[in-house]
C-alpha cells in the first residue's frame, strides 16, 4: 500500500519548511511506501525555491503541484494533487501542521477498507509559534518527551500536553462512525478509490469553510464510517490569523444543502479535469 501526503499550502514558507523538516523525520517506512505533493494554491516563486531545496534531500518523491492564484482554492488544488499520484491511499494535510515521526506509519497502520481517518490537532500558541519557527529546528517539538510537553502545556505554548501518548483504542475508534463533526481538514486519510467515488473535494465551495465537512458526509452517504484518529496521528497546528471568512455564509448555505440533498458526488469535482485520477 503506498500513501500520498498531499500538503497544501499558500505563501507561508517558514510554515512549510517546517512541515517537510517534520516529514522529512519519518520512521517505520521506505521510500517505496510513500511519497509527498506539495498542493500549491498559487503562492509565489519562493515556496517554490522552498521546495526545490527540500527535493534534494528529501527521504522520498516530493512533488510541487501548483495553479494560478485567483483565491482561496482549496478544493481544487487538492482535486488536482490526487490526480497526480497513484499512490492507494490519500493523506490530506494543511501546510501548518508538523507530524509526528510516526505519523505516515500509523496513518498506514489505520487504514482500512471502508473507513476514513478523522486525525486531530494540538495548537501551538500565539507566542510560540514565532519563536519555533525562527529557530534552526522548527519541527524540534516532534521528538519531545513526555516531561518537555507536560513544561509546553503549562507554559502556554501548546493547548494540550499528550500528543506524544499513542494508544490502540482499537474498537474505540469506531464509535461514532457517522459523526462527520469531528473531521478536520488538516488531518484526513481516505483511500483513493472512495475519495474517485465521491469525485473529491467540491470546488463549488469558494473561499474558506465547510468543504471538508461536505466531504465527510457525502463520504458518510456513500457507506464509508468514520474511524477517530486521536492518539495516533496527532499534528502540531501552527498558530496564524484568522483566514477570511467572507465566504463563509454561502458556504454555510451550501453545506446545509448538502446535508438536505441525497447526493454523493461533488457539484464540481476531481472528474472535470481530464483523465482524473490517473496522470502521475
């Protein structure tokens, strides 16, 4: 089984360098076993000197995977990423979130057919987030011990002081297999013949909110259940502003819709491009 990380981003360099330092870290695989695209939702020439320098010494393939900017376009890089891997399972993760050195290996260990993975987070703080990412070791939280999360927790530098505890939870992880709330889009493991199934992500959503929300239950509607990934492939949330919300509204709108409606596949999804899921 080889698994795709797709990585979107958008100009925020020290952010993503993070992020591939973190993936770069990764334990329990081989080359063979994973590889990482870059989904680039039209930043400028230096993410891509960032990812020209990170492909030199990257542990596996590292793809950049870039369109025009002409807004938040979330949906679609991501659509266009999938249709340049033909790895067997699908990693979504933001371009702010550090994983752990475990994280491809325990997203493999959870995959299972007719399921998808809800991973979760652990924010950084505010006045952390600066200060890590100035540092020379900006993933150096991934290798904390128990001692130095529980100082992080208390210290305001991190909301939660456990992303180091693994447990196998086993059954536990299945008991709320339609509770599409809980999934967030930074952290999601799907397999892509579900993910071809629905058509993806709906690019009908403009500019932030809700398409992951469509997504899971659209992927719900179609007979997948939701697996809960908590102490297993935890992620480490860069602090940053607030996106833009105007949008939110009519996306709002249009997740209700979908929560009304019947429908599986997106409005506008992977299967407008041609020869979807098959180039790479």
């Amino acid at each position: 089984m080889k698994v795709a990380i797709i990585v979107s981003t958008y100009n925020r360099i020290d952010a993503l360098n993070a992020v591939l330092s973190a993936l770069s870290q990764q334990t329990g695989v081989t080359a063979a076993d994973w590889e990482v695209l870059v989904a680039d939702d039209g930043s400028g020439p230096a993410t891509r000197q960032c990812i020209e320098s990170w492909q030199q010494r990257f542990p596996c393939r590292l793809d950049h995977v870039w369109h025009e900017d002409t807004g938040f376009r979330l949906a679609a890089i991501r659509n266009l990423s999938v249709g340049r891997t033909r790895a067997d399972y699908l990693v979504f993760l933001d371009g702010d979130c550090m994983p752990f050195p475990d994280f491809v290996a325990q997203h493999r260990a959870l995959a299972e057919h007719g399921w998808f993975v809800a991973g979760n987070r652990v924010l950084l703080s505010e006045r952390f987030t600066p200060e890590l990412l100035a540092s020379p070791t900006p993933a150096a939280p991934i290798h904390w011990n128990p001692l130095q999360w529980l100082a992080a927790r208390y210290g305001g530098k991190a909301n939660r002081g456990w992303p180091w505890l693994r447990l196998s939870l086993s059954q536990m992880r299945k008991r709320r297999p339609t509770r599409w709330q809980v999934l967030k889009g930074c952290n999601i493991g799907v397999w892509r013949h579900d993910f071809l199934a629905v058509d993806g992500f709906d690019e009908a959503f403009s500019g932030w909110g809700h398409e992951d929300s469509d997504f899971a239950i659209r992927l719900i509607r179609a007979g997948l259940k939701l697996k809960d990934g908590r102490f297993a492939v935890p992620v480490l949330h860069l602090w940053h502003k607030e996106n833009d919300r105007s949008q939110q509204p009519e996306n709002q709108r249009r997740l209700q819709a979908t929560l009304n409606g019947k429908h599986t596949r997106a409005e506008r999804g992977l299967s407008q491009y041609a020869n979807p899921g098959t180039r790479g």
